[in-house]
C-alpha cells in the first residue's frame, strides 16, 4: 500500500500545477494577464527625515545634480546579453531627494531642450535659474564577499543554510556653485544580507525512492538599497549645513536599525549656509543690475560672458518707445535670421569634425555665408521694428553664428597649413626618356 499510496500523492500534486493562461490560450486570443501586487510610492525612514527638512532652506536657494557616476566597473552576464549590476539612474534618485526635501531643485539633469530652444531662438538662455548648488559624487566599490553555510544529513534527512555579503560604497559631495568649495561631504558604505535555508529529505517506501526538498531564500534589493542610501546621503549633506538642533529633530526620524551614523557626519552651526545664501542674494543683485539701455548688445552667444573679441558686434534691434510686440514683418524676419544662424552654426560643426582641408574649406564658406545672411535679415528685422525678448535671442544666436563662423575659418586655414604638399617633380634633364634619353643619371 505504501508505494501505491505514495505515488496516488504524487499525482495529486502534479494536478495542482494547473498550467499557466500562456500556456493553453488559442493563439488567436489574448492570453490572461497576471497581476501582482499594487504599485506604491515606497516611503522609508530616509524619505520621512527628507520630508521633515521641508522649510529649513530658503526658496530662492536653488539645488542641482551633477554626475553621479557608477565607476564600479561590475557587470552581470546572462543569456539575454549583459548589463550593468548597479542602476544608471543614480542622478535621477538624487534629484527625488532634493525634491522631497521640499528644496527649489533646478533640472541640470538633461540641458538639451534650453540649448536648443536658445539655438532656435525661441528662448533666452539667459531665463534659466542658476543652481546655487549643486551634488555630485560616484558609485565606487561593489564587492562580493565571501559567505559560507553548514548542511547537515542523518539517513538522507537534513537542514541547510547559506548566507552571501554584498558590499556596495558611495561618494556624495556638496558644493557651492558661486566658488567651487566641497561644503559637505558623505562617504557611505552598506553591506547588502542574502540567506538560504532549506530542508531535504530522500527515504525509500518499499521499493520506491521519495526526494523533498523546501527551501527559502531572503535578499536585499540592490537597487531599492542604493535609492535609500542615496536618500540619506543628501539627507546628511543638508544637515552638515545647518544647525545642530535643526538636523537633529529629522534625523530622529531614522532608527538606528536603518543607518548607524559614526559620529563623524555632524552638523554644523548654520554658517555656511547663512554664507551661501548671502554669496546667492548678491549674485542675483548684480545679475539684475541698472536697467539697460533698449537695445543693449547682448553679453555672449549664450547668455553666460561677454562676446568673442574676434566677433564681429551682431546688429541690434532698433530702440522702441513702448514695450509693445514686435510687429509682424519683424518677427518673420527674425525667424528668417535665426533660421539663416543655425544653418551657420551646422555647417560650423561640420568644418569642425571634417577629415580633410578640402571639406574643412567648403563647410566654412557656407559658415560665413550663412552668417553674413543672418547679419543681413536681422538688420532688416530691427528696422522693421524687431524688439524686446524677441530681438535680444535672434542676436543671441546670430552673435553666436558670427563666432562660430569665424572659428571654423580659422580651423580650415589650420586644417590647410597641416595638409600634405606633394612634391614637384622638377626640371626634365638630357637623359630623361621623355626627351629620348637613356632614362640613366648622368656621369
């Protein structure tokens, strides 16, 4: 009875495994899709210490990202290819924090959008807000250290247990955009758990071998890690700027079960942000400045400094005596300038990255003629009465096509002096065998 009994179970469970809807749906319907659990937004003791900085720094202080590199140089390998084991988006988990931290958070994660608004003219450059200051570091170690475990088996009966370490480090650091200083700094390291524990079992029923094996594996979540660890990274940043007492009513928010801090990541009395939004508050009194003359020149092809001193001084819209919108004619023309201006710039880059003099040569001239059609059309543009934000990014960019242009001349020119010059061949002499020679050198 036993083997008969034993095999009746195993068929029952075999009936158990019911197969899956992708498994049995006619290929001319969709087959069932499974759901798991509810997407949520993950709240941990490190996002509450975030949420608690909320009102501690001032509005008008913004914060930005820079890189946040992964330099662990880890990949993993599987059968779809290969991939890196630590997440990419670590700048992007950054930017969340600040966020949630309730900081003004300037996006200096992807600038393409206003670069290229600015090249087309459609938008000044110069209208961005700059970042006070801004966090970057890199993802640097990732290490498998080595585990172990212990198997026990008595008559083919036993438990087992494994355990793995994974040890992964990071580097955050503060500055301040105005100077350059590191006015914070974080190194963290987190050692992520993994254990396995299982019992197996192997007896024969008469005649008949019978296996079990049960088992169980936990692991931390690498990524979901990294994020909380980025998390009380920019929370200890803020709190190395502000006061003791203001740090310490949010970082009471973390257990010590989630982050055992050293003593070392301190804060400090308040100082340094008190200086760092003083040093903010006069750089935006001097970027506002006396108000400027209608038609002032602008200072740079984009917004930043002032104009190539090679450039030649781009045409300006005419002052008007109203703030009124440019007429109509004076926009299309503007359109025409610009549209003349990134064709400059295009052909600018080209010069730059051409292999030969010859291409160097020929993407330059259509530089300079592009750009002296932009000078051209923006001065009809500001006689026809172009003003206002309008005016000032048509001779943004056209500024920015009249340096370009130049340079691209400069770099065909050295493209040219750096060519090859095949050598002549000379003068024939009496016994070349063109001139019925022997074609042999002279005695």
């Amino acid at each position: 009875m036993r083997p008969t009994l034993a095999l009746y179970l195993l068929l029952a469970l075999a009936a158990c495994a019911v197969p899956t809807p992708g498994a049995v749906t006619p290929k001319g319907k969709n087959a069932e899709i499974v759901k798991g659990p509810p997407m949520q937004d993950i709240v941990t003791d490190f996002d509450r210490a975030l949420i608690c900085m909320k009102g501690k720094f001032p509005e008008r202080l913004s914060f930005g990202v820079g890189t946040i590199a992964d330099t662990t140089g880890k990949e993993q390998y599987a059968d779809s290819g290969t991939g890196k084991l630590v997440s990419q988006g670590a700048g992007d988990m950054v930017q969340s924090a600040l966020f949630r931290a309730g900081l003004t958070v300037v996006n200096r994660r992807d600038p393409n959008i206003p670069l290229a608004e600015n090249n087309w003219g459609i938008r000044n450059i110069r209208t961005q807000i700059p970042a006070d200051l801004f966090i970057s570091g890199s993802i640097n170690s990732l290490d498998f250290i080595p585990g172990g475990g212990a198997e026990l088996s008595v008559a083919g009966v036993g438990p087992r247990y494994r355990q793995n370490r994974v040890l992964i480090g990071l580097d955050l650091a503060l500055t301040d955009a105005n100077t350059g200083r590191v006015v914070a700094n974080v190194p963290l390291q987190k050692q992520l758990y993994e254990k396995e524990i299982g019992f197996e079992t192997s007896r024969y029923l008469g005649e008949t071998l019978v296996e079990a094996d049960i088992g169980g594996m936990e692991r931390e979540a690498l990524q979901l890690t990294l994020r909380q660890m980025m998390s009380y990274a920019v929370f200890e940043l803020l709190a190395q700027t502000l006061d003791a007492d203001a740090a310490a009513a949010c970082r009471a928010e973390i257990r010590s079960i989630d982050a055992a801090p050293s003593g070392m990541l301190s804060s400090g009395d308040g100082s340094t942000l008190r200086e760092i939004t003083a040093a903010a508050d006069e750089a935006a009194a001097a970027r506002k400045g006396p108000p400027a003359a209608a038609g002032a020149a602008p200072t740079g092809a984009g917004g930043g400094g002032p104009a190539p001193a090679s450039a030649a001084p781009a045409p300006q819209p005419a002052p008007q005596k109203s703030a009124a919108a440019s007429p109509p004619e004076a926009r299309q023309l503007a359109g025409n300038a610009t549209a003349y201006a990134a064709r400059a710039i295009a052909a600018a880059d080209r010069a730059a990255r051409s292999k030969t003099a010859e291409e160097a040569d020929k993407a330059a001239r259509e530089a300079e003629m592009n750009m002296a059609m932009a000078v051209k059309t923006l001065k009809e543009a500001a006689a026809a009465g172009l003003t206002g934000p309008e005016g000032d990014a048509a001779a943004t960019l056209v500024e920015q096509a009249i340096a370009v242009a130049q340079e691209a001349r400069r770099l065909a020119k050295a493209k040219a002096a750096a060519a090859p010059t095949p050598e002549s061949p000379g003068a024939p002499g009496p016994d070349d065998k063109k001139l019925g020679g022997t074609g042999m050198p002279t005695p």
